[in-house]
C-alpha cells in the first residue's frame, strides 16, 4: 500500500483493511479501532469533544 496522502487513498486502505477483516472472520485486532484510538488521543478537539457530556 502506498502513502496515505488523500482521501481516496484513506479510502482504499480502509476498504483494505476491512476486507482483511472479513477473511479473518473478524478474529484478531482491529486495525480501523487501533486508528480510531490513536487518532482520539492525539487531536486537541477530540479530546475536547470526549470531555464533553454525553448527549441523550
């Protein structure tokens, strides 16, 4: 896979990585929760968002 520089090529990794998934029967970890994770904590205005009450 090449550099993540653009949408379309985010695009297709996660298509990627959710078709792996899909051979995997879902069995081990998940990369697209793994990114999720990591992207949550480093970006200030996520962080900010999690702080916030949860809405009803």
């Amino acid at each position: 896979m090449g550099a993540l520089d653009s949408f379309e090529a985010l695009q297709a990794w996660a298509d990627a990585t959710v078709e792996h998934r899909e051979r995997l029967n879902g069995r081990g970890e998940c990369t697209l929760g793994t990114l999720a994770g990591e992207l949550s904590t480093a970006d200030e205005r996520s962080i900010r968002l999690r702080r916030q009450e949860p809405r009803g």
